[in-house]
C-alpha cells in the first residue's frame, strides 16, 4: 500500500508527512515527504493545551484550550497531507496519524494524543490509522518507544547483518538493537547532544558545537568521564527511558570549553557504546538525528563500540522524516493485525497490536 505517516512532535515546531510504500512487514519504497511549520500563534495555543492537560484524568476529554489545539493539529495535519498528495500526485490508501502529545503518564496508564481522526479522514476521503500508544499504556507499558520495528525493517532493507544497532542521538540517546533472530531492544542510552549542547549555550551564546569544532580542539579528561559512568541509570535494566535533564553538566564546569566539550562528547560516546554491548554487541552503528552532524561524536563512537559507524543518511534513509515515515508503517502493521511494541522496547507484558482504524463517511 501507499500510505501516508504524518507526525507532529514534542519540539511542536511543525507536522512531518511523508509516503511510504509497504504491507507493515517490508518497505517497498519511499515517496515524497513535506514540513509543514506551525505558525508562532498556533504553537502558543499548542503550549496552552500542554499546560491544560496536566490536569486531565479521562483522555477523551478537551477542556479548555485543548479543544482549540485539538482543531488546530487536525487542521495543520489535514493542509500537509492534501499538499503531499497533490505535489507528489499520489493517493494514499492508508494515513498513519499520531496527532499531538499532550500528556503522557504511563504510570497512571495515561496517554494523551490530540487530533480529530474522524474529521481527518472525512477531509481526505482516506481512512485513518490513530492511537497508536493506548493499548500498549493500558496494558502495563511505556507506550513508547514507537519507532523500533520500522528500524528493524530499514535495516533488513538495507542488508545490514545483525546484531545491528540504531541509535538516534537527540537531546537524549536512544538505541534500537536488532539481534540474529530478529529480537528487539530499545531504551535510552544516556546523554544525547542536550548536555553540550547547553554547555555551548551557556559559555558562547551559540546553539551547538558545529561540526564537533571545539570537542576536536580538547582533551577528554578521563577521570571525570569514568565519574560521570558511574551514574546509576546505567545499571538499571531496560527498557527505560530519560529525561532530557536527567544528567548534569556540573562536573565539567571548571574545565576549559574545549576540553568540557570533548569530555561531554565522549561521555554520549561511552554511554551508547556501553548500552550496545549490553545488549550483545552489534557488527555496524547506523546514527540518526543530531550527533550524526559530530564527525567528532562519531569517531569517538565508533572507537568506544569497537564497531563501524555510518549515517543514516549515508544509507539513504531520511532522518528528519524517519519518524513520519514510522507511523506509516504502523499504521499498516495496525490494519494487519501485527503487533506495534513488545516487552523488549515499551516493557508490555506481551507483544501488543494497536491503533484504531477511523474510516471516511
């Protein structure tokens, strides 16, 4: 099927489409894919919900400025996807639409995702594959991560030999291992690119360490790295997931800026490298998100795993529209029947079919 995956996410900078041909098991090719940015006005009303669903116990209901945002992300979802199909002159069969988060508790086996599925297929005259994470919450699981199984079947298109490791370096880490057999692990390393990120911020006034410039200028102090592994998320058993400011910068504070940005970097480097030999080793490190821009991080990865690194651009997959492409693909496994998570990546008590199917009147 030609289906269309359309993801707005937790930066709510915008709505990710992208077409994906596939039966939810294989990819058979990848079609066009679209931003469409939130206007400034629409993101504060986007924040307005998320400060409004704090307070929500029943997840169907929309108090207050979330029936506004709710119409607001089906509207914006609805304009990307009729401009995907018309620049791309492709009609899907399927839409694959994961809305907007506004409270996830998986604690409280809460889940909240905003978006009109029923209005959404009645403007595209599609039927709508949505909820994606309900039914693994209800059941005992985090209800995320989502993405695994549509990097396993990346990763069996592009040939590559398990054990493989996906890992996607954002603010946070987070790795998706395959194994011989076909198992999937996934769960958050450690530090992605958060902590020198702000590190850069606070000491410049720049946004990032571009190209790994001022970690390539430092030393890696390595006593204080061996301390900063020693932190006891690393020895709790996955799956398990991270706050973005669940790590400190302090211990690199009296360090000079390139040597703190080196010892920062090679400590996402160390961190990863130690999640993927938990899980058993891998023979190749393909790196999604921002750290795949740190030739620096990327070396230092490659020599922490013992194991070659590559992009996932090099392999020719889309890294900004990965996530997108992934509801495409659930949203297919959803309508066959195969199961979207299992204990391995959310900690459900078994592998768990979800998504509900919302057809066009």
């Amino acid at each position: 099927m030609a289906v269309l995956g359309m993801m707005s996410g937790t930066s709510m900078d915008g709505v990710d489409a992208a077409i994906l041909m596939t039966d939810g098991e294989a990819i058979g090719g990848f079609g066009p894919r679209l931003f469409r940015p939130y206007a400034e006005a629409e993101r504060a009303m986007l924040r307005a919900a998320l400060a409004e669903a704090t307070g929500l116990r029943d997840r169907t209901a929309r108090p207050g400025a979330l029936a506004e945002a709710e119409r607001i992300v089906t509207e914006a979802h609805a304009e990307a996807a009729l401009r995907l199909m018309d620049e791309g002159a492709m009609a899907p069969d399927l839409v694959g639409f994961h809305g907007q988060t506004v409270l996830h508790a998986p604690e409280r086996r809460l889940t909240v995702q905003i978006g009109d599925a029923p209005a959404l297929a009645r403007r595209l005259g599609v039927p709508v594959v949505h909820d994606f994470r309900a039914a693994d919450v209800a059941a005992g699981g985090q209800g995320a991560p989502l993405v695994p199984v549509y990097h396993r079947a990346l990763a069996l298109r592009a040939g590559l030999e398990p054990p493989v490791a996906v890992v996607n370096i954002g603010g946070v880490a987070n790795l998706t291992w395959m194994g011989p057999d076909g198992e999937l692990v996934a769960f958050d390393t450690g530090p992605g690119n958060a902590l020198l990120d702000d590190l850069v911020r606070a000491r410049t006034g720049a946004t990032m360490d571009t190209g790994g410039a001022l970690a390539a200028a430092g030393s890696v102090d390595v006593d204080i790295l061996a301390g900063l592994m020693t932190h006891p998320y690393f020895a709790m058993p996955p799956p398990k997931s991270l706050d973005r400011h669940a790590f400190s910068m302090a211990a690199v504070e009296h360090l000079p800026l390139q040597h703190a940005a080196a010892t920062l970097a090679a400590f996402t480097a160390h961190s990863v490298a130690a999640a993927i030999a938990r899980t058993g080793g891998a023979k190749e490190v393909v790196v999604a998100g921002g750290g795949a821009r740190n030739p620096v991080l990327l070396a230092m990865l490659a020599e922490a795993a013992s194991a070659p690194v590559v992009t996932a651009d090099a392999l020719g997959w889309s890294a900004d529209f990965i996530e997108a492409e992934a509801f495409a693909f659930l949203a297919a496994r959803s309508v066959a029947g195969l199961p979207l998570t299992f204990p391995e990546t959310t900690g459900a008590p078994r592998p768990m079919t979800g998504g509900m199917v919302v057809d066009p009147d």
